[in-house]
C-alpha cells in the first residue's frame, strides 16, 4: 500500500459510503452491537412492508385492467350479435338504431333464460320419447307368447 491516503482504496470506499450519508456495509465492517443490528433489522423489515404493499397494489391495479379489458370485450360481443339481430329484423338489411341495439344486448339474459329452458324442454322430450319406446319394446317383449 502506498503511503498517500489518496489512494488508498478503503480510504476511497469510506469516504464515497460517508459522502452518502450510509455506513460502511456491514460485509466489510461487521456490527458487533446488538442495538444497531436490531435497528437495521427493524428498517429492512419496514422496507419489505412497503414492497409487499407495492406488489399487492400493482397486483390488484393488473387485475382490474384485466377485468376491464374482460367487460369492455363483453360488451363489443353483445353490441356486434345485437346489431347482427337488428340487421336480420330491419326491413331493409341494413343497421337499426342504436337504440335497439342496446334494447336487444339489455336482454341478454332474457334470451339466455329462453335458451336454457328449450334445452330443457328438448331433453326432456327426447327423454319421454325414449322412455315411451323402451315401453313399447318391453310390452311387445311380454306380448309375445313364451313356449
């Protein structure tokens, strides 16, 4: 090492660290004091704190982005198969009003409520007509005269 504290490397470190306003990291001058290990402790842990709460609220903010980019393409679905309803319903093949269009998407759930019971309905009977055929083969089967 040379004798002009100039250049002396550690000298240069101290300094740059003081010039910060931090301490020399503990990793090239260990803390031996208890309180002073507690204190940094208890920072690290306020700092973790308040990077947990970021990445929650960034979390939460990417959520409802997500959630937003969901409805908004919702809603263009609706809006598109409403104006293809009214484009069939308008006498001239053309758009109807914008009116209808939203009069035709508010009743999504009606429709999808008429969908749901014609399902019903469609399996029921289909059930009822297999059941009735499964009947008439049993009867038939017992009709027969056994020898």
């Amino acid at each position: 090492m040379s004798a002009d504290p100039s250049k002396d490397p550690i000298d240069f470190v101290r300094n740059f660290w003081g010039a910060m306003g931090f301490s020399l990291p503990g990793m090239v001058t260990p803390t031996f004091d208890v309180d002073e290990l507690g204190k940094r402790i208890n920072d690290l842990k306020a700092v973790e704190g308040w990077l947990k709460m970021n990445l929650s609220m960034l979390q939460m903010t990417i959520q409802s982005l997500e959630m937003q980019c969901v409805t908004l393409n919702a809603v263009r679905t609706m809006s598109a198969m409403a104006s293809g309803e009214t484009a069939d319903k308008s006498p001239a093949g053309g758009e109807g009003s914008g009116s209808e269009a939203f009069a035709q998407a508010a009743l999504w759930p009606w429709h999808l409520v008429q969908q749901m019971q014609e399902n019903l309905n469609a399996q029921s009977e289909a059930g009822a007509e297999k059941d009735a055929g499964a009947a008439g083969e049993n009867s038939a089967e017992n009709a027969k005269p056994r020898g």
